[in-house]
C-alpha cells in the first residue's frame, strides 16, 4: 500500500511539473463557492485546488487510469488488470481469427497466380510477398495454438496444412535463389510427410541446385528404396508429335523433318535420370553410367533419349570419338530435335574431320535453337531438367 502511494504521489508530482499554463490558470480562478470544498495552496507561480482525497484529485487530474495501470504492472494481481487482460485476450483472439481467414484466402489466390506466371522477375517479387503472408499466417495461428498439434490443426482447418506449407515456401525461396531457408523449408516438409513423392523429387532438385551434391543423391536413393509403390508402369503409349506449322518457314528449308515420338512419363526414370546428374557433376562417372543405363533398359519413357544423349557426353569426356556419334545418334531416333545429341555428334564429327556432318549438325541446331528462342515451339532449349537449370519443376 506503501507503495502505492508512493507512486501515486510521484505521478501527481510529475503531472503538476508538465501542467500547461492555460490549465493552471483556470483552476487557479475557481469560483468562491467551491472555496469552501477547496482551499488554494500557493504552488511557486501557480496555484492548485487543494482536494480532499487523493482520489478525487486523480478523477480531476486524468491520471487515475495511469495510476491504475502502474500498479497492475507492479503486482500483476489487481482485479482490473484480471479483466483487462481477459478482454483484450477475448479482443486479440477475435482479430487472430479474423486475420487468419482474410490472410489464407489472400495466400492461396497470390500462390494461384505465382504458379501461373511464366516471368522468373515477377515470380521472385510476388515470392517476398508470399513470404511475408506465410510469415504473418504462421504468427496468427500460433497466437491461437497451445501447442503444435493444435497449432497444425488450426492449418489444416484453414486450407494450409503444414507441409503443404514447407513445400510451397520451399518453392519461393528456391525460386528466389534463397537456398538456406528453401532447403530448411523442404526438410521440413518431408520430416512433416515422408510418404510423398513429389515432395522429396523437389527436395532433391534444390539440394541440387544449392551444389549439395551428395545430399541430393541421398534423397534420391531414399525415394528409390522407399517409394516402390511409386513406380507403376504407366499404361499410356508413345504419341507422334505433329509436324509443327513452322517448318514451312524458309529458314527450316533444306532440313529434312523427321517425326519425333512423345513418350509416357515414369518416375523411376526420372529419379535415376536426377540421380545420375548428381552423380556426374561430383565426378562419379560410373555412378552417373549405371542409372543412366538404367533409365534405358526401362520402356521407352520421356528420359529414353536424354539418357542416350548424356552416355554420348561421358563418351566424349573420355575421348571416344567415334563412340560419341554412335550415341548421340541414338539419342536422335529416340528424339530427332535434341540439340544436345546434336551439340555432342558435332564435336566428335569435329574431331573425326567428318566436315559434311559438322556443318549438317551445326546448321540443324542452329535453326532449332532459333525456333525455340524466339519461341516457335514448346520444345526446350535444353533437356527437362539438368545441373545448371534453375527452372526445373514443371514435371512436378
């Protein structure tokens, strides 16, 4: 009690040194019928009312709720303190809930629109914007959680399940070239859900691209060993591309057009199809040969002919020349606008002097680059997906 007089006395001393001189002035001319409640206390060079109680002079003074507020904060045990807090937490709650709902709804419309955009400067603007919307939703439901598995409940609930969550993050912040938190995203997202393919192939291409070469092999081969389910053979048949409508452009005159099969998408083809990258790029050579040897003993499937062009590009590594042309000219049948195939019989053609090749090659890939550059046709540049490609998730 003490104590809080003490610190009642403090802010009156401390509100009577701030008073304004216009407020001093009409206290000090109080009407001489209040002069019997009140008596003027001489105060320096102003004058105040002297009160009965303190009480009365904290209700005139305006201060009593700062008072109030000063001695909840000291004993924390205060019946006003107990209801403020009871209704700022009914207050803040209500707002939680509120700001969950708009924030989910606005999350889910900017992640519709972020996978449609084709522009990798946009994407990366409208990325920060899809962090920070992760970053307040995440502080919105924990405001409302006890405890993590409510707090996952709370996600769900709300058309943000957590994992789902980690991938999406994980995407952005990959997109945006950010690979520290993507791969923690990640990493999270499949401790979160360990069952799920597409989770872990993203998990591994961004250990990939972040240069963590031995920790994406890892991530492939659990796939392999852990997700057998996953590899059904597919029961879809290759297709024959149509004869696209700009090969009668004239820059395409004196090209022969071959018809080029499209063939079914397997996932056991592309896991050892990633796989091998990581192991090429570390400078395992045999590791990188026996899947994509593997890849080829499967059913013709859409990595058939990468596979083909890449046992091309260890030949010429090796310095088989004439092993090189015979590879990469299987990769053609399988593909005949591959310009890797094309890239790699080339050089060896080069090197084997066969000039009339070179310039046939050369000339083919030069006019299929340009078709595709100025985007003439949906066939990439380079295959899929490779070691120095950034945007390599449309299959996922």
């Amino acid at each position: 009690m003490l104590s809080c007089v003490t610190s009642s006395s403090r802010l009156v001393r401390r509100s009577l040194q701030n008073c304004p001189k216009s407020r001093l002035k009409s206290l000090s001319s109080t009407p001489s019928s209040s002069a019997s409640s009140a008596s003027v206390l001489s105060l320096g060079s102003c004058s105040w009312p002297q009160y009965s109680s303190i009480r009365s002079l904290l209700r005139f003074t305006g201060i009593r709720s700062s008072v109030q507020s000063h001695s909840i904060q000291k004993s924390g045990i205060s019946r006003f303190g107990t209801r403020f807090a009871s209704s700022s937490s009914s207050d803040s709650v209500t707002q939680a809930r509120s700001g969950a709902l708009t924030t989910s709804k606005r999350l889910l419309e900017l992640w519709n629109e972020w996978e449609k955009e084709q522009d990798p400067f946009a994407k990366r603007t409208w990325g920060k914007m899809l962090i920070d919307l992760y970053a307040a939703l995440s502080k919105q439901l924990s405001s409302l959680a006890k405890d993590e598995a409510e707090f996952e409940h709370l996600a769900t609930l709300h058309g943000h399940p957590v994992a789902q969550n980690c991938y999406r993050l994980g995407a952005v912040h990959a997109q945006r070239f950010e690979w520290e938190p993507a791969v923690e995203s990640l990493q999270r997202c499949v401790d979160l859900d360990p069952g799920n393919y597409t989770h872990y192939m993203k998990f591994g291409e961004v250990l990939h691209a972040a240069r963590m070469y031995g920790s994406a092999v890892q991530v492939y081969s659990t796939v392999l060993t852990t997700m057998s389910s996953e590899f059904q053979k597919s029961s879809d048949k290759p297709k024959q591309v149509d004869r696209p409508e700009s090969f009668d452009s004239t820059i395409f005159k004196g090209l022969t057009f071959t018809p080029r099969m499209q063939y079914p998408y397997s996932k056991l083809a592309e896991v050892l199809y990633r796989r091998a990258h990581s192991h090429l790029v570390q400078h395992d050579w045999d590791s990188a040969l026996a899947d994509w040897k593997s890849v080829i003993g499967l059913e013709p499937n859409h990595r058939t002919a990468e596979s083909w062009a890449y046992l091309a590009h260890l030949s010429r590594i090796l310095g088989k020349w004439q092993q090189t042309v015979d590879l990469s000219t299987k990769a053609l049948e399988f593909d005949s606008e591959l310009l890797i195939a094309l890239y790699e019989r080339s050089l060896a053609h080069f090197v084997l002097k066969n000039e009339e090749n070179v310039k046939a090659d050369n000339r083919k890939y030069a006019v299929l680059a340009h078709e595709r550059i100025w985007g003439l046709s949906n066939h990439p540049i380079q295959p899929d997906w490779g070691p120095d490609r950034d945007d390599s998730d449309h299959d996922l």
